[in-house]
C-alpha cells in the first residue's frame, strides 16, 4: 500500500509552524541537522541518530517539492489544515480496508479449516474426471476436482474429494458426486432434482424468493412436473409475490385437474390478493373434487359471507356442520345466523361451539354475546364468567359481565 503523505507530521518533525516556504525547510533541515547528526550522538545511539535524521531529510525534500509547486513559493496555514483533515481520512480508510482484509482472512482460514481438512495432503487417487457437483448441495453449482482420499482401513474405508466450488474448497463424500460431461446436455429430470433440491433447502432456511427462483428453472425444465408446481405456488405465496402465486396456481391446477389441493391454494390465494369472487370459485371446485371435506364448505361459506350473500353462507356452514362441526366453523354460522337475525341459530351454534370445544375462550365470550341478547340472563352471566376464566385479558367479556350482573334478577335468601 503507498505511503500517505502528512504534511502535518512533516512539519512536527521540522518543528516548524505554517505557513511556510522553501527558506523556512531548508534552514529547519540545518537547524536539525546540527543537532541529531550521527557524530555527535552518544556511543552506543548513533543508530537511533541516523534514523531520526534521515526522516527529517525525507520529510524536508517533501516539503520543499510543495513549497516550489505551491503559488508564491509558500503554502498557507489552511492548506495545512486540509491537507491534514483529508490524510485523516485517508488512514482511516486505510485502517478500514485493512481491518476487512484480516477479517477476510480469518474467514477465509475458518473456511478451508472447516471445509478443505485435506488441503495440506497430496492425493491419494489421480484425478480421472476433472468437473463434479455435489447432489447434496446442487446451488454450489460445479466445481474442479483437486484430489480423491480415503480415510479409515478395511470396511471402515471412506473416500472422499476435495472440489474448488465458486463459494470455496469444500471436502464431500465420494458417493454425492456427479461427474460432469459437458460434451453432452444433462437429462431434464437431473436437472429438475438438482433445482428442487437447492429449493427445498432455501425453503428450510426461510429464503423464499431464492427458492422461488431456483424452482423457476426446475419447472423449466419439466413444466408438467406437480412437485414442482406445488413448491413454486407456495415460495411465491410465502415470498408475497401473490401475482406470480396466481399464475403458478393456475397452471398446477391444470396439471392436476382431479385432485383439490391446488383449488384449496388458488382459493387462498385469491383471499389475500382480494379477489374473494375469484376465491369463491376455486373454493367451489376443492368442494366438487373432495365432497366429504367439511374444511372446503366452511370456506365457501366464510368467502360468502365476505360478499354479504347469507342464503348461500348458511347452506355452505350448515352442510360443513353436518359432515364435521368445527369451533371455528360453527361460530362462522353463528354469525350468519346473526347477520340474518335469526337469534336462535345463532345460540344454537355458539352453545355446540362451548361443547366441541369447553376450554375456547372465544367460543364462550360469543355464546355470552349472543345469550345477552335473549332474556336468558342466567345463562349468559354463566357464560361470561366461564369466558372472563378463561380469558382474563379480554375487556369486551368484562365489560358484558359487569352489564350482566346488574340485570341479573335479584331473590330473597333461603330461610
């Protein structure tokens, strides 16, 4: 790295003051001169006086060779100070870059200690095949074979190879390679379950969009591939990119035009990008594909109630109800039957919501609602609390509470 010039330690080591001219070095350089010139050092430090004197001849020729570019013949007292603030800056860079080359470095060392454990080794094997790629890690993509070792003795024998990746050196088992011939083009499936693979791993890390990518060129590849479908609509979903989600799911549904799973997904889909009409329909053909589902009707029957049609709302949760009654489907009946005033259906399926499931605190704060309704007083005190128990947290539940237990009818004690 080139040296950088201070003009201020310069002057430090001239002892001199700006601002200053071509005379003022040269009588500076004399001055010193006189002073730590090596035959009048002490025995013994005529090293230390050579040093010193030599940085001070050093630093007068820089100064000269400014003083003689400068205008005047002097260099003032401000240029000083920028010169100064701008060599700052300049070492500080300096010490930047060099704080991230030793940390790159480390990195690096941890890396080949990490993953290259044969590095010093000479290969025990010569190399036939020059390109390989793990199928473990297909996203490393190919690399250049440097050696094969065996480790172990007898049948606890263990080959491996050292590969140069792109990311780095990394050391594999001798059974996850795959020799590339690039004379020839790859078979459509290899291709598929090296991208699905890359995909699947993103996925378990978090990385979505990644994995959406990599299960572009996987359907590439093989467009009428369902595994790949299916994974590509759920990246794009989870990654929140509900256009791409769409098209996806649409061709999977084409492909797999018996099954429900891709008509459930589309109807998902379509909820969160807002197309409920849109969700309604693929709701619809989940139900036509599976009929003994109750999940489907109670979805149909959720996404109707979003574009206000009751009547087909009710019949929707009423069949789900007759098939397999959930918590959460019957209080979606509760509310279309409140929603079409209907107070009865409405308690009716909050009370089978407390008895399929005794400990929802939601299941019983909408039974309490709904009963405050009724002059079922009693019941709906009785309700509340079992609701406030089990939901301490909840204001609307106290506040119904603290409403009921002024109504509640007021009786004489027993004698």
């Amino acid at each position: 790295m080139a040296q950088i010039l201070d003009i201020e330690q310069a002057l430090l080591l001239l002892e001199l003051e700006p601002p200053f001219d071509q005379r003022g070095v040269q009588l500076a350089r004399r001055r010193l001169a006189k002073v730590w010139h090596p035959d009048l050092a002490p025995p013994g430090r005529q090293y230390e006086h050579e040093r010193h004197l030599k940085a001070i001849n050093e630093a007068a020729d820089t100064l000269e060779r400014l003083a003689e570019a400068s205008r005047g013949g002097s260099v003032s007292r401000n240029a000083v100070k920028a010169s100064a603030a701008a060599t700052r800056a300049a070492r500080a860079e300096a010490g930047r870059r060099a704080y991230e080359e030793e940390q790159r470095s480390r990195e690096q060392a941890a890396d080949r200690a990490r993953h290259d454990p044969f590095g010093s080794r000479v290969p025990d094997h010569s190399v036939v095949h020059r390109y390989a790629r793990c199928l473990s890690y297909p996203e490393w993509g190919v690399g250049s074979v440097t050696g094969i070792y065996f480790t172990g003795s007898d049948e606890d024998t263990q080959q491996w190879a050292r590969i140069k990746f792109q990311v780095g050196v990394r050391t594999v088992p001798a059974g996850s390679l795959q020799f590339v011939d690039f004379s020839k083009p790859d078979p459509g499936a290899d291709r598929v379950q090296r991208f699905l693979t890359a995909a699947q791993r993103a996925m378990a890390e978090g990385d979505y969009p990644l994995a959406a990518k990599r299960l572009v060129f996987a359907r590439d590849a093989e467009p009428g591939n369902l595994a790949v479908l299916r994974l590509m609509t759920l990246a794009f979903w989870q990654a929140g990119d509900l256009p791409a989600a769409g098209r996806t799911v649409r061709d999977w549904a084409r492909a797999d035009r018996e099954r429900p799973t891709p008509h459930r997904f589309a109807a998902r889909i379509y909820e969160d990008m807002g197309a409920i009409d849109l969700a309604v329909e693929a709701a619809e053909r989940a139900a036509e594909r599976a009929p003994s589902d109750a999940s489907n009707f109670e979805r149909i029957g959720r996404l109707r109630l979003r574009l206000m049609d009751r009547s087909a709302a009710l019949a929707a949760l009423e069949h789900a109800r007759r098939l397999g009654p959930t918590v959460e489907g019957l209080l979606d009946l509760a509310l279309a039957h409140h929603l079409a005033g209907d107070l009865g259906g409405e308690v009716t399926a909050t009370e089978q919501a407390t008895l399929l499931e005794p400990s929802d605190p939601a299941a019983w704060a909408r039974h309490a609602h709904a009963l405050a309704r009724t002059d079922r007083v009693s019941d709906a005190l009785g309700a509340a609390e079992q609701a406030a128990r089990l939901a301490p947290e909840d204001h609307e539940v106290a506040e119904l509470l603290e409403r009921l237990r002024a109504q509640a009818p007021r009786v004489l004690p027993a004698a």
